[in-house]
C-alpha cells in the first residue's frame, strides 16, 4: 500500500457501537469541548474523555 507524504495516518476504527452507548465521535466532540472549557490546560484528556463518556450516559444512553 503507497503513502503519498500528504496521507493522515489515523488509528483504525474502534470496536462497533453497542446499542445504548454513545459513539466514539460523540464523545470526542464532547471531550474536546470539555476541554476548551477548562482554559485549553494540557493533561487532563483522560478525564475530559470519562467525563464525557459519564456526561453522555447520563443524558439517556444506555437507557431504553
């Protein structure tokens, strides 16, 4: 497979979506926005990522 030197080099697909969850993207959106909230401080990636997992859960994914 040929890389021109332009390619992004992404990391494959996570696992599917499980019915009730929300998506890898949701979360990133989330995560991000998390983290220009909190003054763009570098760091806390993990924390904004669970948070915003929790965060999504809580508005009503996973329930049915």
């Amino acid at each position: 497979m040929k890389h021109s030197s332009g390619d992004k080099h992404e990391p494959p697909p996570g696992p599917p979506r499980q019915e009730g969850q929300p998506s890898e993207e949701e979360i990133r959106e989330l995560a991000y926005q998390l983290y220009q909230e909190s003054g763009c401080a570098p760091g806390h990636d993990l924390q904004h990522w669970l948070d915003a997992e929790q965060r999504l859960l809580k508005r009503g994914y996973g329930t049915p």
